[in-house]
C-alpha cells in the first residue's frame, strides 16, 4: 500500500473556531486508487493557526518527520493561509526524492522558497487580473508550455487551457527551480525541481478540472508514486 500525505488547511466554522480539513476532490482521487492511502499532514505542536499567519510556527521535527517518513509522496493544495509546515513539506519532499504536487498556494509557497532575495513568506504579489480568479471548473486562460521540461513531457503540448482561481501571483526571481509554464498575459504558473522524478507546482487546480491534461498530471503522479515504491 502507498501513503499520500496531503497537507491540511485551516478554515474558520460559523463561530470563528479552526477546522483543518482536507481538499475532497484530492482525496477522492487519490483514494480511487486501490493501492494509495491518502492522509491528512496535520500540525504537530499546540497553538492556533490565526495567530502565526507569518510563518512563525515552530515546527518538532521529531514529530513531523516520524508523519512524513510514513508517506511515499505529498500535495501540498490551495488555501488561504501558509506556513512553516507547508515549506518544511516540500524541502523534505525534494531530499528525500518523494513524489511532490504542489497546487496554488502550495506552488506559491514552493517558489518562495527558492527566491533569490526574499523573506520567507512574504514573497508574492496581490494580482489584481480577475481572468485569474474564475470558476474552478472553468477555463480562464492558456498556458505556455516550455520544452524540455517534466511538465512538456507529461502534457507533449506546448499550449493548454487550464483553470485559475488564485489572489496572488509569483513575481520574482528563483534559485535552482525551472519555470515550466507562463499564461498568455505573462504570470509565472508551473515550476519543477531538476534532476528529481517529480517535483511539480502548478499555479492551477488539475484536481477540480479533470480535463484530458490534467489526468495526464494526476497520472504521472500516481505512477511515480508506484514506480518509487517498487524500486
């Protein structure tokens, strides 16, 4: 059996009390598949989400990585809020070679990551473009595909439709990571780590499109997964 270890997000109930909860529509893909368990990566440490929206939460790495050595790959999803487990995530991910997706928010904080002049979570822009913010389930632009890279590979298109539903952008320079795809009005929307099997960011959601392209990515997903296991 396969473990994929999703990071929960925070979200706030009626009576403004913190529910981590888990992106369904990644969850049921990925527990469609006979041989893949999906968990849930919750915080390890006792304090409330709201009050470290900076990326000050310390993490006990004890604890997290006893979690993620279970796993045998990760997504890191969209939300609202991001912080140090999110980061620590990834950097485990691309060490140790385990299959990594890293959606929207979880891409932008992949891309801050590497930025060349940075603070660690205070590196993307506000966008002000509604093209960017539409219907999950609908087309909002087209995406530039860059040869010779794992996402071209995946896709074998140099140009796709692709949905769009994030507030903020990446706009600044990176260390290390490739940009793999640009919207047609110039946005940085897919990112990968060289050398390494599978380590995506996408600027969009696969998960809620389901078109031909996007199974293509959820595919090669679930087939590193397996690979890296088998081997």
């Amino acid at each position: 059996m396969h473990v994929v270890g999703i990071v929960g997000r925070v979200y706030y109930n009626k009576d403004n009390q913190e529910i981590i909860q888990t992106h369904d529509a990644i969850r049921r893909y990925i527990d469609s598949k006979n041989d893949i368990v999906a968990i849930t990566i919750l915080p390890t440490e006792d304090f409330h989400y709201h009050e470290i929206q900076d990326g000050s939460d310390e993490l006990n790495y004890e604890k997290i990585n006893y979690i993620l050595d279970k796993c045998d790959a990760f997504i890191v999803p969209g939300g609202t809020y991001a912080y140090n487990l999110d980061q620590y995530v990834i950097e485990y991910a691309i060490k140790n070679d385990k299959p990594l997706l890293a959606i929207c928010l979880g891409f932008q904080m992949m891309c801050s990551l590497f930025a060349k002049t940075r603070t660690r979570f205070d590196m993307t822009v506000h966008n002000s473009t509604d093209r960017h913010h539409e219907k999950s389930d609908k087309y909002a632009h087209s995406v530039v595909i860059k040869e010779d890279t794992l996402l071209s590979e995946i896709i074998g298109k140099d140009e796709i439709e692709v949905n769009s539903v994030h507030n903020d952008i990446v706009d600044f320079e990176m260390n290390e990571l490739i940009i793999n795809a640009i919207s047609d009005d110039g946005i940085i929307e897919g990112v990968e780590y060289p050398n390494k099997k599978f380590i995506l960011g996408l600027q969009w959601h696969p998960e809620y499109l389901r078109d031909d392209n996007s199974e293509k990515i959820l595919t090669r997903f679930v087939e590193e997964i397996r690979n890296r296991k088998e081997g």
